[in-house]
C-alpha cells in the first residue's frame, strides 16, 4: 500500500513538472491556456493529497476554474487567437532562468530552519487555540494570529480588479446558451449557493473559509451570467461597487477600531482580536470577504464595459 501511494505521489509530480513545462513552451495561445487548467486541476489534487482540502477546493475553483475562464475570455479578444506567442531567444531566457533559480534557493533558504528539528510554528498556533475564537488551526491562522496576511490578499484582489479596468474592455458578446447548459445551470447554480454557504460556515472548525466561499459563489454567478440567467455585471452599479469594497473595508473597520479602544498605551497590536468577541468578529469579516471576494472574482471573468453617459 505504501509503494502504490509512493508510486502515485510520484506519477503526480512528474505530471505537474511536464505540465508547467509544456504551459511555458507551447507554440498556441490555446493551448497553453487548456494546459493551465490541467495543471489547476492536478495541482488541486496533491493539495488534496497532501491533506490541504481547503487548498484544493480554491485551486480548482480559481486556479482552474475561473482563471481558466478568464483566459479563454481573453484570448477570445485578441483578433488572431491562433497567433504564435513571441518566442524569447536562448540568450534572453537565460538571465531569466538564473534569477528564477536565485530566487528558488533563496526561499528554500529562507524555509530551510522549519525543516531543522521540531516543527515549532504548529506547536505555537495550537497552543494559542483557546484564544483564537474560532476551533480550526488554518482559519485561526488567517483571520487572527497573521489576519495582515489576508488583509493584504484581498488589497491584492482589488489591484487586480483596477488593473483590468484600466484596459481598453470591449462588451461582451455572448453567444446563446445550449438547452441542456440552460437547465443545468439552473440546478447548479443554487447548488453553489448552498454550498458556498456551507463551506463558510464550516471554516471555523473545518477546512473552508471565505476564499473557497466567495470562489463557489463567483462560479455560480458566472455560469448564470454565461446563460443569460444574471444581468450584465458592471462597476457603475452602486451594489456591485459596495459588494466589492465591503470585505476590505469591514477588515479596515474592525482593525482602526479594536485599535482606538485598545490605545497604543496598552501595547494592543493592530487586529488582535479580544478574546470574548474573537468568533463574531472573524465571522463577520469572513462574510464580508466572501461577498467582495466573489463579487470581484464575477468582474474580473464576466465584468462588462460601463455604459456610457451623456
């Protein structure tokens, strides 16, 4: 049994390792798109095998999923899709290649002393538990004991989004959705919805939080949106725009004020929740996250040009 997990384990990164390296040198746009989703979904795989089912979840609704979608939609406004990408001469791709490697052996450099003796960073992170406010290790982890670290994930989110926007977007011609995908989508798509919700709840004692959430919900609303079953999505609507800003702004909130009522004189880091209010606190960040997040992810898939004014 053993050797069967060991031989698979290996076929797996094998696989991973072709797959990056035929996403990298594929001579077709398309191609390298299809072999990205391939590479999510494998990738989603050995999160899941390495006992990360949170991260697998994310990964093949993000990484697969909606960034594969994203993809196709890019590739699907660019006027010669079947155009070759510009191929990068060898002595151009070598300065790259030597600093991919630096960097490599800097990181493993840097996480080679939690390899060394025992693991100290879970043992701490369980031992602060009874204070965390929520019963699972990963959500403690991100929305208390490092809550910078999601904090600055959803400031990442938004950049992204207004980078999108800074381009040239044309309106979105959608095609007419088959029979079979109409009535399939309406059964997935409150499916999605239950399931987000779920998936939310249960991050504060399982694996799942608001990024799986608001990434199940963002899928739901794309494929309604791809079957006409969802009005065009659009920045200029005053909801789409409070959705997207709620998750970062509640953070914010939460943080100033937890802030002022601890005061600097009493050595109160910034987002260390009280004890007494560490779970409601964190659940309603979470909620508000799960709607920014997924309402961010829908505009940056399906996301149409504003209408014009006069």
């Amino acid at each position: 049994m053993i050797a069967a997990d060991w031989l698979f384990d290996g076929a797996l990164g094998v696989l991973l390792l072709m797959l990056a390296a035929a996403v990298l040198h594929a001579r077709q746009l398309y191609t390298s798109v299809v072999l990205l989703i391939a590479f999510g979904l494998l990738l989603a795989l050995t999160w899941a095998r390495l006992g990360a089912p949170d991260l697998a979840l994310a990964e093949a609704a993000i990484g697969a999923g909606l960034t594969g979608a994203l993809l196709l939609s890019a590739l699907a406004r660019i006027d010669d899709a079947g155009a070759q990408p510009p191929r990068t001469s060898t002595v151009r791709a070598w300065p790259a290649t030597l600093l991919a490697l630096l960097v490599g052996l800097a990181l493993l450099r840097a996480l080679w002393p939690l390899a060394e003796g025992p693991l100290l960073l879970p043992a701490l992170a369980l031992e602060q538990m009874p204070a965390a406010g929520v019963e699972h290790p990963v959500t403690a982890v991100l929305l208390n004991f490092r809550a910078w670290d999601t904090l600055l994930e959803l400031m990442v989110l938004l950049l992204a989004l207004l980078g999108v926007r800074q381009l040239q977007l044309t309106r979105q011609d959608i095609a007419p959705p088959w029979p079979l995908l109409l009535a399939w989508s309406r059964l997935l798509a409150p499916l999605a919805l239950v399931v987000g919700g779920y998936v939310l709840w249960r991050g504060a004692f399982a694996p799942g939080g608001a990024f799986q959430a608001g990434a199940l919900l963002a899928a739901g609303a794309v494929v309604l949106r791809l079957n006409h079953l969802l009005p065009p999505v659009r920045w200029d609507n005053w909801l789409v725009r409070v959705l997207t800003l709620l998750g970062l702004a509640v953070f914010l909130a939460v943080g100033l004020v937890l802030y002022g009522l601890g005061g600097p004189s009493q050595d109160t880091a910034w987002l260390a929740y009280p004890v007494a209010h560490a779970g409601v606190l964190i659940l309603t960040i979470e909620v508000a996250a799960t709607l920014s997040i997924a309402t961010t992810l829908t505009l940056l898939v399906v996301g149409e040009k504003e209408e014009l004014r006069a």
